[in-house]
C-alpha cells in the first residue's frame, strides 16, 4: 500500500514522532494506521525506559481545592522548557485532582488510578511513561498532600514553581492573603514553638561560632548567642513574621489574622526541587560525545 504524505502527517500528529520514524512504522504495518502506532509506542516505551534514569529536578506544582477537600502535588521533569508544555502541565493538573479525589497512599498508587491523555492510558502512570516517550524528558510524581479534615482550604501558586496550600478558619481572602505571605517569605512553622529542634540546633551552634570569634566575656556571649536563636525564630516562624502587605511595615501575620478574626491552623509549602541534587552537565564534552557517536553511527 503506497504510504501518503498526509498518512505520515496524521500519524505524526497522533505520536509526535519524527516524520521519518512515522513514514517506516507506516510502511512496515502496510498502511495500517492502528499497527503504525502501536509499533511507534513501543519505540517510545523505550525511549521512556531510556529516560528514566535522568535527573528531575524541574517541574511544577499543583493544587486542586474542593469544598474542605484539597491537594497539592509536586510533579518533576528535566528542563524548565517541559514546564511550559500543555499536555506535561495537563498531566499535573490531573494529577492533583486524582490525589483530591482518591486518597491514594503514595506514589505508586496514584499512578495505577485511572486517567486517559494525549491518547495514552488506561492509567496515570501509562499517561507518564507514554509523554515521557512523546516529550523526550524524564517525568516524575515527587510528593503530594491531600486535606480532608474539614476544615476551609486556600491554595495559592506562585507562577508554576511555588505551591501553598493554607488550612483556616475565618475570611477567606485573609488566608488566601496569608498563603500569599508564606510563598514569599517561606517560614517553616507557625510559631516558635514548632520549629523543628534540628534547625534551632544548628543556628545556635551557627550564633556560638560567631560569637566565640568576638572575645568577649563567656555571659557575654551566651547572651548574643540567646539573642541570635529569638531573631531567627521570629523571621522563621509565620505569625512572628512581618506581614509581606503591611501598610506600616511592621504588623505581624499574626495581628494581621486576629484584626481579620481568622485562624490559621496549618500550612504547606512546595518549592520545585527543593532537596532534589541538580545534574551540572559539561556541555561541551556533551557535544563533543554526540559528534562522535554520529561518526560512529
């Protein structure tokens, strides 16, 4: 059967494979539309497996809010350039929503839950591997955390990057104003009393190095070490802080609520590969080791 520009176009336009690769799968599945596509699947099921190994430490984060019921996600991919693409941010979004939704108890599960995109499924984890094959990138699920308590939910993004889910009671636009606050200036508790030992520990030790280097007196420097901890607890600690929209610049998040007659009863921040270690690739030696392979080829 003679193969057509127009075949190979709507096979492209199916798959996103390069035009060469349609116009053989075409002719070895004699014109078969169906069979050309699934013997391009399986080339880009390996492409997937290929990728698989590479570092993500791009991505977004999503949020999905329903009623009381809420999720925020963390999804990966390799490069800033992906994060931009409809159907990888599509593949977010769905996936905030399945977490709201399903409850699903890690990762794993979350990717055996039904879910059908950009022609791949039956589930969110054929969705990934299938856009892994079509985009060229490795993609990854990183985290999620989903609300039910019933408590009121507000979610704020910041662009793509920065994701802020805030549990309250009281004025909305308050804590939506608060979740604002948090994707800003990035506390990590509350209140004092709920920052971690672990981080009061290790600026404490930070203050008595500093402090040791100043010669003065032992009570001395006990004192500007005690003095060091109580800073960094208030820039730390949410209701101590400065509240980023302060017309005089000093009201606290924590005025700011109670003038609001809201309580803020817990927050989550995700920052796009916080903790995640970057590849720093040589791109010249990159360069250099694709010129030979096509050399070699």
């Amino acid at each position: 059967m003679a193969i057509t520009a127009s075949m190979v176009a709507e096979l492209r336009a199916k798959t996103d494979a390069p035009m060469m690769e349609c116009k053989k799968a075409l002719t070895e599945a004699d014109g078969d539309m169906a069979k050309a596509e699934e013997l391009l699947r399986v080339k880009l099921g390996t492409k997937a497996g290929k990728a698989a190994s590479r570092v993500t430490a791009e991505g977004v984060v999503a949020a999905a809010i329903n009623g009381t019921t809420g999720a925020l996600i963390e999804v990966n991919c390799e490069t800033d350039f992906v994060t931009k693409n409809d159907s990888f941010l599509a593949l977010a979004n769905a996936a905030a929503k399945l977490v709201a939704e399903h409850n699903p108890a890690d990762i794993a599960a979350l990717g055996t839950l039904a879910y059908e995109q950009d022609g791949f499924g039956p589930t969110l984890e054929d969705v990934r591997k299938g856009l892994i094959g079509k985009i060229g990138e490795n993609m990854s699920f990183r985290r999620f955390q989903r609300w039910t308590s019933g408590g009121q939910l507000a979610a704020y993004l910041h662009g793509t990057r920065i994701g802020v889910v805030v549990e309250f009671d009281g004025d909305a636009v308050a804590a939506k104003d608060v979740a604002m606050h948090v994707a800003a200036m990035k506390p990590v508790a509350l209140t004092s009393a709920d920052v971690p030992a672990e981080l009061i520990e290790r600026e404490r030790s930070v203050a008595a190095a500093k402090a040791a280097e100043s010669g003065k007196p032992a009570d001395i420097v006990a004192k500007m070490v005690d003095g060091s901890v109580q800073k960094y607890l208030k820039e730390v600690s949410l209701f101590d802080q400065v509240f980023v929209k302060a017309a005089d610049g000093k009201q606290t998040v924590g005025a700011y609520l109670k003038a609001a007659g809201t309580n803020v009863k817990g927050f989550t921040l995700y920052v796009v590969g916080e903790g995640i270690e970057k590849k720093v690739d040589d791109f010249a030696a990159e360069v250099a080791a694709q010129v030979a392979a096509a050399k070699g080829a």
